[in-house]
C-alpha cells in the first residue's frame, strides 16, 4: 500500500524532498533485502532444485547403485575353501598320540572349490541384471513423482497468486466507489443507504481476500516442502507452454501392452523387471536338477622317515529324488512368475484406462476454461459496465450495480480457478506418462 502511495506521488504527512527521497530509498533496499532472502522460482527451476534436494531421490540412486555393483558379484564361483587337519593319527598302542611315528599319519593342507553348474550361474546373472533394472525404474518412479509434486504445489500457488492479483483490481474499482459515495449522496445520485451498503460489500471483499491470501499462503508452504525455506519466494514466471496446449502424452496401442514392450510406463517397467527377476528364479530351480560338482586338492606332511603325499578328488551332487525335492520348488517359482505375469497384464489395462481418463479430464477442463474466458467473463462484465452506466445515470439502484460487480468478481476468479485446474490436470498426465 506504501509502494502504490509513492507511485502516485501521495504521501501520508508532508516533508521534505530529500527526506522523501531518502525514505523513498530506504524502502528500496528493505525490498531488494526481502528478494535476496527468499528469492522468487521458475517452474523449471523449482523442478531441478526439488531434485537436487531429495532425500527419497538420493535413496533410490543408491539403491541403484547397490544393484549396479551386485551385477559384478552375480555368476560367480563361491569363495573356495582352505582346509587343514591330521590325517590316521593313532589314538591306542604303542604309537598313540603321535603324529610322526607312524607312516600312514600326516598333516593334510587341502584347497576345495565347488562349482555350481553352468545354468544356476547364468541365472543368477539374470536374477541380478533383473533387479537391477527394477531399482532404476522405480528410482524413475520417484524421480516423476517428485517433479509431480513439484509442479502441482508450484502451479497451485502461481493461480493463488493470480487470483490475489485479479482480486486487487476489484478491490480498487469498489475503492472507487467509496470515495465518491459521499459526493453521489449530496448531488442525489445515490441514497445515504447506498453508503451502508457500500461499506458492507468491503467487508465481504475483506473476508474474500483473507481467504484467497490463506490458500496462496498453503500452497507456498506445500512449495517449501521440496524446496527448503530459504528458496521460498513464490513462483517466477509463467507455466510452461504446454499447461495450455491439447491433452498431450497419450498412451500406447493396445499391441504394446501385449508385447510386454517397457515404452510407455515406469511403473510396466517395473513390473517386467520383476517377472525377469522371477523367470531366472524359475531358471536356477531348474537347474537345481542338474548336476554340481566340486574339486579338492590336498598336501599330506609325514614324518620326516616317510614321504610326503598328494591327493586330488572330485565330488558330484547326486538330485536322485527331484520329485519330493526340486519340483515342488520348481512349481513354486513357476506360479509366481505366473502370478506377476496376470498383475503385469492387468497392470497394463489399469494404467491405459486411467491415462485416456486424464486425457478426458484435461479435455473437458479445457473447454471449461475456454467457456468461462471467452463468454462467461466478457458478458458479465458487459452485464456490469450497462448496469453501471444505468446507476450513474439514475435508471438503476447500487444494489444491483454490487450484486453484478461481485458476479463479475466470481467470473474472474473462476476463470484463474479454471486455469489453474487445467494445468494440474495437464501436468498429472505429463509426469504419469511417464515424460
């Protein structure tokens, strides 16, 4: 209210001009103060800041990283084994407790690797790279519903702020009102009544405007959720172009949902991941049946009278009843894998439904919006100016001339209240698409 005195050159007492000028001064940098502090923020720039700060993002970029390392482990042989021992120590006679009198007692040194078979590795290689690819798509699935959020929070307070502004313009229209009230009264172009009514409609404005300030106020502090404190100081600039473009980011045919092809969603990305991950596991319970089989090296040390010996062996795993033993296991794998495939699939025909649901959703808000721009605003306030006329003229009461001002308000507003309703509908489809 300062600031727009000193733009009209009023002034609340009278000074002097080097006092006004330096208080026109202070005022000044107390504003460029307050900027510095909490500094304004584009869409775009809201967007990357609320992924840089991420907790939850920085969380799925290790876990990503996690399963990126595991890769290197997945297929490899396991660790092998030392073993060490004494081999025929006597433990009765004449010899009993003595490692070096007789010649079939020697101190073994022995090395053992076991070596799963070639298709349980390969599907541990699989299993791995599987959930991999699950981690980077749900680190993909935070990531947009991050930047969902995000962009939801900074289009509500952008058309809070918008309605603000638009409410200031009705306010100093009623202003103007006011003051010529007394001087319509003692002409006889308005009745003392109209003062009261007059005054009432401020109040109503007043209590509006704290209303519009409490919901521009919420959606500032949904915005410094992502953005921290320090960077709160209200969006900057306008929506990104496309807030206003046709319903954009429509789904994919019906023949890529049944191909299975990851193209569209991050979610049906995950879910294949998942089903990758439970195909290797069907694939290493099939290779349970086969045969595994080890190596062992070992190094006896006799006393010193006898020679030293050397031994070698193998061992093989024997499935001998794999119908009690490595089927149920098998089965087991294969109906969950035939389980993930069902909710894939489903999956798949939910999210289509859903995305041509919000593409009808962003259809009708936009002609909702259209309407109320370009007919409904233009003819109340067409309503109003005729109305007006006809009160400045003595052919109409004030009453009606506040009833069409308020109307006209509510139009206007409305029409913001649209706007903004079509760039939440508009940006919830862009970030589920997936973009």
């Amino acid at each position: 209210m300062v600031s727009h005195s000193l733009a009209c050159g009023a002034w609340p007492w009278p000074v002097q001009p080097p006092i006004r000028l330096a208080a026109t001064l202070l005022l000044g940098l107390n504003l460029l103060g307050s900027h510095l502090i909490a500094s304004a923020v584009t869409f775009d720039d809201a967007l990357k800041t609320a992924e840089e700060q991420s907790l939850l993002l920085a969380a799925s970029r290790a876990s990503v990283q996690g399963n990126a390392a595991a890769r290197a482990a997945a297929g490899q042989l396991p660790d092998p084994e030392l073993k060490m021992g004494i081999d025929n120590l006597p433990v009765s006679g004449p010899d009993a407790g003595h490692w070096a009198r007789d010649s079939m007692t020697m101190r073994r040194l022995g090395w053992m690797q076991a070596v799963p078979n070639a298709g349980r590795r390969a599907a541990q290689v699989d299993a791995a790279e599987a959930q991999w690819r699950q981690a980077t798509a749900m680190a993909e699935i935070e990531r947009l519903k991050i930047r969902r959020d995000v962009a939801l929070a900074w289009l509500k307070s952008h058309f809070a702020q918008r309605q603000l502004d638009e409410f200031a313009a009705v306010e100093t229209e009623h202003q103007l009102l006011v003051r010529t009230m007394e001087a319509r009264i003692a002409s006889g172009k308005a009745l003392p009544a109209d003062a009261a009514m007059a005054r009432q409609q401020t109040i109503e404005l007043q209590d509006r405007r704290d209303e519009l300030q409490l919901q521009r106020d919420k959606s500032l502090l949904l915005l410094e959720r992502w953005l921290g404190a320090a960077d709160q100081g209200g969006p900057q600039g306008d929506p990104p172009p496309w807030i206003h473009g046709e319903p954009s980011a429509a789904p994919p045919d019906g023949a890529k949902f049944q191909t299975g092809t990851p193209v569209w969603m991050p979610l049906l990305m995950v879910a294949d991941a998942e089903i990758a991950t439970a195909q290797a596991q069907v694939r290493e319970s099939q290779a349970s049946k086969g045969i595994d089989w080890s190596w062992e090296v070992g190094y006896g040390k006799r006393a010193s009278q006898y020679g030293d010996m050397l031994s070698f062996q193998l061992s093989f795993t024997l499935p001998t009843s794999p119908g009690t033993r490595q089927e149920p296991l098998i089965l087991q794998k294969a109906q969950e894998l035939e389980r993930l495939t069902a909710q894939r699939e489903d999956a798949a025909r939910r999210l289509s439904s859903l995305a041509r649901i919000q593409q009808a959703e962003v259809a009708q808000a936009r002609r909702a919006w259209l309407r109320q721009r370009e007919h409904t605003v233009p003819l109340v306030q067409e309503r109003t100016r005729l109305l007006t006329a006809s009160y400045e003229a003595g052919r109409a009461d004030l009453g009606s001339v506040l009833t069409a001002r308020r109307e006209a308000a509510d139009a206007a507003l409305r029409a913001v209240e649209l706007e903004g309703n079509l760039a939440q509908v508009q940006a919830s489809l862009k970030f589920f698409a997936g973009e």
